[in-house]
C-alpha cells in the first residue's frame, strides 16, 4: 500500500518535473513547416511514394523518383524556398538539441509511454514494437527525443499518439541518421543531421527533414501535419444556444398553430 | 444564472426556460387549481436544506448549488402552500427548470475535452468515408491545407443542451398520455447521439468548404444542421410512438 503510495508520488514529480523543464515550446519555421520532405543533398525514391506537402532539397539539387512517386505540394530543387527551409530547420534543430532534458532514456524505447517532456540518449535509440506518446489531454504538449547518433525503427513497429497527441508536436532530434524500418508506422517531425531512409511500404505521419545528407524512400506515405508555426487554425463555434431553441420554439408554435393559421389565411 | 445566461452562449437558452415554465403551468392550470391545497411542514425542510445550500453556494461551493438551492426552495415553497399533490402537479416545470442551471463545473471540464476530440474523430471519419483527404491531429482537421480546430465552443454541448431540452419539451407535448414515461426517456436519450453526429458532421462542413468555416455562412449552417436535428428528433418520436402503440395493442 504504502509502496503504491511513493510509486504514485513519484510519477507525480516525475510529470512535474517534465512539465517545468519543457518551458520553450520548438516551433519549425513557417517555411520548413511546408514540407513532409526536406534533404541537404539528394532526395531519391522508388516505387509508388506519396508525399502530401512540399518536397525540397537545398544546398543539394537532385531529386529522382517523382514519378512514379506523387507530391502533393511542390518540388522545391536548390531554390529559394528550399534554403530558407534548411535555414529554418538548422534553428529548429539547435533548438531541440539544446532543450533542458527531463529525463535519460536508452536502448530501445519499444514498449514504453511517455508524457510531454525532454527526452535524451547520448548514443542511438530504437523502436520495436509500440511506442505511445500520451499528451494527457493537452494538444499542445510537446514530445522531444534528442540522441547524439541514430535513430532506428524495427519492422512493423508503430509511434502511437493518444489523449490529444499532435504530430506536429513531436520531434526528433537524431544526432547523426534515421532509418525506420520495413512497414512501420511513425509519427513526428525527424530532424537528422545527416540522412533519413525510409524502408519499403514506411508511413510516416510528420516531416523527414534532413540537414546535410540525403532522405531515401520506398514506396513510403508522408503525410505532412498542420503546421505548428502556420497561422492558428479556424475555431468553428456552433451557433449560441438562444438562438438554437429559439427556433425550435418557433417551429412548435407555428406547428401547434398551424390551423388557426390556415384559417387566417383563407378568410 | 441571469449572469451566466448573458456570458455564456452555451447556457444562454436559460433566458427561454422561464418562459417554458411559465407557459406549461398556465396551460396545466385547470388541472392544478382542482386540487386542494394541503400544506405540508415537509416544505419547511426543503427551504432549510436550500439555505444551507446556499450559504454554502456563498461560500465559494460554486454557482450551480446557489442555482440548485433557489430551485429547491421553490420547490419547498410549493410543498408548504400545497402539499405534495401540487408539487406532483409541477414534477414537469421542475424537470425544464433543470436546463437553467449553470453547467455542473467539476462534469463539464471533465466532459469538454473528450467531446472535442469525439468531435474531431467522427467528423474525420466523415470526411474520410465521403473521399475527402483529412488529416487529424487531435482536435484539429487539415483537409487539403485548410484547417479547422474544435474548440471548446465546438465541443457539441450547445446542441446537447438544446436538444436535450427540446426531447423533453417534444415528449410534453406530443407524447403526454399516461405511461409514455419510457418514450419520453427513450427521446432524450436519442438526442445525445443525435446531436453528437450533428456537431460533427457541421465541423466537417466548416472542414471541407472554406466558405463555411467562419461568419454569417459558419452561423447558418450551424442553425440548419440543428433544424434537420429537430427533424430526425421528431422522426424518432414518430417511430417510438408507433412501437408503443404497437405493443399497446
């Protein structure tokens, strides 16, 4: 009982502590944030791919495989565009690595939950199997995993985000590459400082943005969330309730008089 | 009450409620006046239990028991003037004057974030079955760069409480022969789900066409959405109404 007791305790502080060490929210750019696809060198892909947001690649300029893949957005190839995005990213990425951790984490985070906080390895991290994020109600809450080299997801393995969990929230800072594996589903922004593959039938619900090296895909779907730094989006109020029963009450009295009111008419 | 009538669109229907009463006990009032008045001491205890609520109310229990406290007060008002045969007579203005009471705070923060995020859902699932692109992130939808997000304002109670009132003032009227009790009850447990599917199929309109997602057109079509609510509620009642007579026979 008493046992119980402290393990609750301390997942409180634990919380607490998270909570008060992620003060600096990570925004990307209102550019990078266009983008489901950004690479420093070569974006390459293979087979039927779909990208639903921009795809671009600065400093570097090839970008083969499109068709047969399909961007719903445009290619952007050594423009402008492209380089305020890499731009935009470089910020967001020393932003995220230069977070306040909250808590140390190793190995492979496959099984695990995890609140909105800071989370660091200072080696690789990988996935296997289910990986929940729980913002506990808040859409708002921000996940961040730093790591100082890969980042590698097995085959099938899922990122799941629950309670109000937002993939565009969620970002992970991989210090050298990320490769998710073989029909795995992931969620979130990845921000690597070299390159990012994609293995063959991959979802990602987020952003592969690399900053040096190349992104690599295989019959992969990305599809780009909301942005965070984009205008806020639109909050669609119902009308008040006055107004609403109001014309319920309206529509009773003319059906509860409606004989009269035929009557009036006729004579 | 009068306060959170003016400051909160959820609630404002509150300023229509009174009138309701009103209009019902002076409809009911040849059935009210036949009755002799037989004063009970009960009523004393009701008024004690609503100053005591009250004073709590005033000291910081919150808004909805000093409403609660003026409703039960009343109610032993008529207790002592009456009796419980006049008190049984008002079971019903008693019953719509539950739709004036503030949201019970501790239910409806509790309730607010789940109902935005059923919103969402289901008006993802809307999109989706109709062909149309949508991405959900929580509470918020993108379909095709366009981004609508369910706010609290869009949770869905405004319709719940409106719908809700308009089931029980529906089965007053339509369905008011004795032992409809379940056909009443049944209608406004259908409006629960009725106005769920309701807000979120508005939120997938505000979603899917630009045009609707905010101003006059945003109003609008929120006000329609309602009136085909009314429509399917009516409906239901219909049918209840015919599988009670058919059992009946």
């Amino acid at each position: 009982m008493k046992g119980r007791a402290l393990n609750k305790l301390t997942a409180v502080l634990f919380w607490l502590t998270c909570s008060l060490s992620l003060k600096a929210q990570i925004t990307l750019g209102s550019t990078v944030d266009t983008f489901g696809v950004l690479a420093g060198s070569t974006v390459t892909s293979s087979g039927p791919t779909a990208v639903l947001g921009n795809l671009g690649v600065s400093p570097g300029s090839a970008v083969t495989g499109f068709p047969p893949g399909q961007v719903i957005g445009t290619i952007h190839a050594a423009d402008a565009f492209a380089g305020t995005a890499q731009t935009q990213l470089t910020t967001a990425y020393n932003a995220a690595a230069g977070a306040p951790s909250s808590a140390t984490v190793s190995g492979d985070l496959g099984g695990l939950t995890f609140f909105p906080g800071v989370y660091t390895s200072s080696t690789s991290l990988a996935i296997t199997g289910t990986v929940t994020l729980n913002a506990l109600g808040n859409p708002n809450a921000q996940f961040i995993f730093q790591m100082g080299s890969t980042l590698t997801t097995a085959v099938g393995s899922t990122v799941v985000l629950t309670n109000g969990a937002q993939a565009s929230n969620v970002f992970w800072q991989v210090g050298s590459s990320a490769t998710l594996g073989t029909s795995s589903f992931f969620s979130g922004n990845i921000l690597a400082l070299v390159s990012i593959s994609l293995g063959t039938g991959a979802a990602l619900q987020g952003r592969a943005l690399a900053r040096n090296g190349a992104v690599t895909l295989l019959s992969n779907t990305i599809n780009t969330p909301a942005g965070s730094g984009g205008p806020p989006p639109l909050a669609t109020p119902a009308p008040s309730s006055l107004i609403l029963v109001t014309t319920a009450l309206l529509g009773i009295a003319i059906y509860q008089g409606r004989k009269r009111i035929f009557q009036s008419f006729r004579t | 009450m009068f306060e959170q009538w003016r400051t909160d669109e959820d609630m404002s229907h509150g300023f229509l409620v009174p009138f309701v009463i009103l209009w019902v006990i002076w409809r009911e009032r040849e059935r009210w006046r036949a009755l002799p008045a037989q004063p009970n001491w009960w009523g004393g205890a009701l008024l004690a239990l609503a100053a005591i609520l009250h004073f709590a109310g005033a000291l910081g229990v919150g808004l909805f028991a000093e409403s609660l406290a003026f409703l039960i007060s009343v109610a032993g008002a008529v207790l002592c003037l009456g009796g419980f045969s006049w008190l049984r007579a008002l079971a019903f203005p008693f019953i719509l004057a539950l739709f004036m009471l503030p949201k019970l705070a501790l239910v409806y923060n509790q309730a607010t974030l789940p109902l935005q995020l059923l919103a969402s859902r289901v008006a993802a699932g809307m999109l989706t079955v109709a062909g149309i692109g949508v991405i959900r992130e929580g509470n918020i939808l993108d379909v095709g760069g366009h981004r609508v997000a369910v706010v609290e304002a869009c949770n869905g109670i405004r319709y719940l409480l409106s719908l809700g009132f308009m089931g029980v003032v529906f089965g007053y009227l339509f369905d008011s022969r004795s032992g409809m009790w379940a056909v009443r009850l049944t209608l406004l447990a259908a409006a629960i789900p009725i106005a769920i599917v309701a807000n979120a199929a508005r939120v997938a309109a505000a979603g899917w066409m630009p045009a609707l997602d905010s101003g006059f057109p945003h109003e609008l079509s929120g006000w329609f959405i309602f009136v085909l609510c009314l429509a399917v509620l009516l409906i239901t009642r219909q049918l209840l109404n015919r599988m009670y007579v058919l059992n009946r026979s």
